[in-house]
C-alpha cells in the first residue's frame, strides 16, 4: 500500500503546528520522519493515525482519499501507531496483549484464550521472534515489547506501521533487535514511519527521510544520498558542531565517594569517587547496573553493604528526600515514567524540588523560582505555550528540558544525570552539554548515565564502564574511543600496554 499526505495544515488554538505538509510512503519502504522538539512530527504521526484531527489537507491511500475519524478507523484501513509510551498491560501475558480490544471469544462468550495464545506464537513464528506468548509483559525488557508492539501490529495485517521514536530507551543490543524485526517488516512489503533524534540509525535503517522545521517540510531526499551532519543541518537551520567538548581543567576536591557498595543482584563492591568540577561518565549495556548503583546513591534504594560519603562524612540515606536534603539532585531515566508529573503543569514541574535554596523562613519563594524559570525557558530554549499550561502539551524533547530545568536552578553538590538527552534534538542536545559544562564550572560534581559512547566520549573527562554490576574498566582523557568503551561493556579487558600512553586504565 502507498499513502500520501496532502497538504496538511494544524494549528492548536493560535499556534500554527503544521503548515502545509506533504509526505508519502511506499510499501517496503523507511521512511524517516526528522526535525527539531516541537516541529510537528508527532502531531502529523496523529493526524495519520486517527489520533488527531487535521484543520485542511488530504489523506490519500493507494490514491483513495481517506478520513480517520478515530485510531480504530486507521488501523482498520492498515496503519498501525506504535506510540513511544507502549500502550501495553504489564499483568497480562503476551498473548492477551497481543488482542487487546478485540478478544477472542467462544460461543460461551469466554475468553478463547487458547486460539489467541496460538494465533500469537504463529506471528512469532513468521516473524522469527522466539518470545513465549505466556510470559507476562511485565518480565519483558523494552525491547521486546517494542517487538510485542511490532508484532501485534503485523498480526492486524498493517501495511504502514509508524514508530514514534522507538529507541530513545534502549540499548545497543535491543536497538540491533528491533532493526532486524523492522527489516522482516520491510521484507513482508510493510512501509515503515520512523521518526528519531538519533541520525546514525536513520542511516542504518531509513531508505528515504524528510525533514520538518517549524511546522513546515524543509527538505527530503534519499539517505545514501546524505550524512548525519547534513541531516543535522536540515533539522536545525545551521551547522551543529561535533567536536568533543572536554575540557583539561582542574579538578577540585572529592565530593562523592562510594566504598564497596553492594546491592546484589544489581551491583557489587563498587568504589568509586567524584570531584568538584567534574564530569565523570557512567556507560555500560543492559544489565550493567549504573542505574540501579546510582538509584541507591539518590536514596530511592538501600544498599545492602558498604558506604555512601559525601564532603568526608559517611551518610545513611533512608530516602530520597534525605538525598536531595544533603545535596544530591537526580534526573531519572525514564522520563515518561519517572520524570514528569502527568497532571502538573509546566512550572510545577519544573519546581517540584522543594529546594532548601528557595525556601524563606520555612516557605519556598515562588517568585525567585519563576524568574529562575523564566532564565532557563530562554537558555534551553524550551519551546511552550504559557507555564500553566500542562506538561502534556509540550512535545517530548521539550518536556525532558522541562525535567533537566529544575535541577539546573537547584544548585546541588552532585548531581546524577541519567540518560539526560533522551528525545532532544540535535540542536538542543547542544545546548545541554553546554549547560552540564557550566554546571562543571560552578564546581557541581556532575555524574553523567548514558548509553551512548558519543556522548560520554563528547562531555565526560572520564568515564567508568560497568558490566554485570561491577566496574569492569575507566577510560580517560582526548584518547577515550567508542571501541575500548564497548570492550569493556561487553566484559573485555584494554591491554596494560595502552595503559599510561592513552591515559586508560581497564
Ligand atoms: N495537544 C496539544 N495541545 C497543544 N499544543 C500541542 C499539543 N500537541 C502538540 N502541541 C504543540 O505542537 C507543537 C509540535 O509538537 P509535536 O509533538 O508534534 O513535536 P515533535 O516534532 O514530535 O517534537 P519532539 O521531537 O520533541 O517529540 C509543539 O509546539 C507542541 O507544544
Ligand atoms: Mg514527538
């Protein structure tokens, strides 16, 4: 099937979201949907699929013009929306999941649950997936429940699926497991929407992009035809830079030490420390146990053994709030579970740190708070509408800024960075590893998560490499490179030799 959108136009109340888009797709085809937070990729995404009505424009399939009045009206006619927020329920097998909305029933009016567990594994089997449709969705890792969520819509016979960046949470490996079942997809004649911040898998897996910026089709073309720097300039208007951002600068004095801290099955015997004015990297693949290792640092989980010392005293933390109280502030991971509060609007959420700095003779000064706001909407350059408005409204990289905002204003002794750049464009990933660069220089011991070894190698001056738990390695200094980082996650070793010369120790 062949779709094409027709001269799209969207506005929310005076705000002009989408002016006069077109795009179209062939069966077997990926195409990636690029350009900055807030360009209108995912309101077209909803427009396409039911979600949302458009003000003017056309929908043609296969030259049909078509109306989605709703979801259901999209999927019945092939398209499937694969949001990033799965929309899958932890307490039920795979095989319920796969059928939501539209059971399977018996002449009893039961459940036909046997039929649905058989129709499942017959999808799987087609599509080489060796998932058992029993296991409960909640033991599933992300994913294989973007693969759930793959699955299912290759059962409803869709011949377009949208993926609304599907990858931001995952690893490496899991990254490489939903591109092979994306190219079974491919091979089955199913045209694939793919809309990511991350241009080199756009080069991996896209045959075709298209580029929105403001609400308006800048450029499209065919991805053998272009590299990521060029995507990146399409995206925001300019060059964007590439170089790392490390700086030589001096440390200052310890701040944060971990001694053998432990946390079975997660992580044992880590040791570690980090100094004033530092940007320490934490990287390693699915499992490693970074997150969980700085949870527990954050308050939110107790260690089993070992110890937390922070500025030369050894601290107990019963929970978060002891954490945040003694100068320890946290992003977390994920932020459509943990960082945002659905019903709060944009400035609640950006202050809902009760921050001893704010607080006045026992009350926290909403003014000095909103003007702080007010200074970070301009310098992350947070694209909204007013501050009241919910944090919903905002597209998914703005929100993330939102999250990052009020840690900036909050000035802590350390601060934890988990995953700091999911769903920011290329741009805005910019004006983020400045500020975590400015945040350096105020002398916060800053300790940067992630996956990526680009990032780690661009803003950290040295880096710990877990796996299964345990550090297995550091890297540091102008010689950090992508392939010693993934030797180590994957449990290797770096030579004594390149001790010393390339400044690492594994
Ligand atoms: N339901 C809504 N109500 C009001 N404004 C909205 C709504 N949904 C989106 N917007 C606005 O429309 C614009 C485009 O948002 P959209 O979510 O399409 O961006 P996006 O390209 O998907 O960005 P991101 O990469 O950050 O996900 C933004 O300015 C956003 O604030
Ligand atoms: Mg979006």
């Amino acid at each position: 099937m062949n779709v094409e959108l027709r001269g799209i136009h969207k506005a929310f109340g005076s705000n002009q979201v989408l002016k006069d888009v077109s795009l179209s797709l062939q069966g077997g085809e990926v195409c990636a949907l690029l350009g900055e937070n807030g360009a209108g990729k995912s309101t077209l995404m909803n427009i396409l699929g039911g979600v949302l009505p458009k003000d003017q424009g056309k929908i043609l399939l296969d030259g049909q013009e078509r109306e989605f009045e709703s979801p259901s009206a999209s999927l019945e006619a092939g398209i499937a929306f694969i949001h990033q927020e799965l929309n899958l329920i932890n307490d039920l097998p795979i095989y319920e999941n796969m059928f939501l909305g539209r059971e399977l029933k018996k002449k009893s009016g039961l459940l036909d649950l046997e039929e649905m567990e058989r129709q499942t594994a017959a999808v799987f089997t087609k599509m080489g997936v060796s998932l058992n449709p029993r296991t409960m969705v909640r033991d599933l890792d992300a994913s294989y429940k973007q693969i759930v969520e793959i699955s299912r819509a290759m059962m409803m016979n869709a011949s377009i699926i949208i993926m609304d960046e599907p990858t931001t949470s995952l690893t490496d490996p899991e990254i490489q497991r939903v591109f092979e079942m994306m190219k079974t997809m491919k091979s089955h004649g199913v045209g694939i929407i793919f809309i990511s911040h991350k241009l080199g898998e756009v080069m991996t897996i896209c045959d075709r992009y298209a580029v929105l910026r403001d609400g308006a089709k800048v450029a499209e073309g065919e991805v053998k035809d272009v590299d990521t720097d060029l995507l990146a300039k399409l995206m925001v208007g300019h060059d964007v830079r590439t170089e790392s951002l490390q700086r030589e600068g001096e440390k200052g004095e310890e701040v944060l030490r971990l001694e053998n801290l432990t946390r079975e099955p997660h992580f044992r015997n880590i040791s570690l420390s980090v100094h004033r004015g530092e940007i320490l990297g934490v990287t390693g693949l699915l499992g490693d146990g970074r997150s969980e290792l700085f949870l527990t640092v954050f308050g939110a989980e107790k260690p089993a053994a070992g110890k937390i010392i922070l500025e030369g005293k050894e601290i107990q933390l019963p929970g978060t709030p002891h954490a945040l109280k003694s100068g320890i502030g946290y992003l977390p991971r994920n932020r459509k579970e943990n960082g945002i509060i659905k019903d709060m609007d944009i400035f609640e959420n950006a202050s809902i740190v009760t921050w001893p700095k704010f607080a006045r003779r026992g009350f926290i000064d909403r003014t000095v708070q909103a003007e702080k706001f007010a200074s970070q909407v301009k310098k992350l350059n947070i694209r909204m509408g007013k501050k009241t408005d919910p944090i919903l409204s905002l597209s998914g990289g703005n929100q993330q800024k939102v999250v990052l905002a009020k840690w900036l204003t909050a000035n802590p002794k350390v601060l934890i960075l988990d995953n700091p750049t999911q769903g920011v464009d290329v741009g805005a990933k910019e004006d983020i590893y400045d500020i975590i660069l400015k945040l350096a220089e105020e002398n916060i011991a800053v300790v940067v998560l992630s996956s990526e070894a680009q990032e780690i190698i661009r803003v950290c001056s040295r880096a710990l490499v877990m796996y299964h738990g345990a550090i297995q390695g550091e890297v540091s200094g102008p010689t950090m490179n992508e392939h010693d980082i993934m030797k180590l996650a994957t449990g290797g070793r770096l030579n004594i030799a390149q001790k010393g010369e390339n400044g690492i120790h594994g």
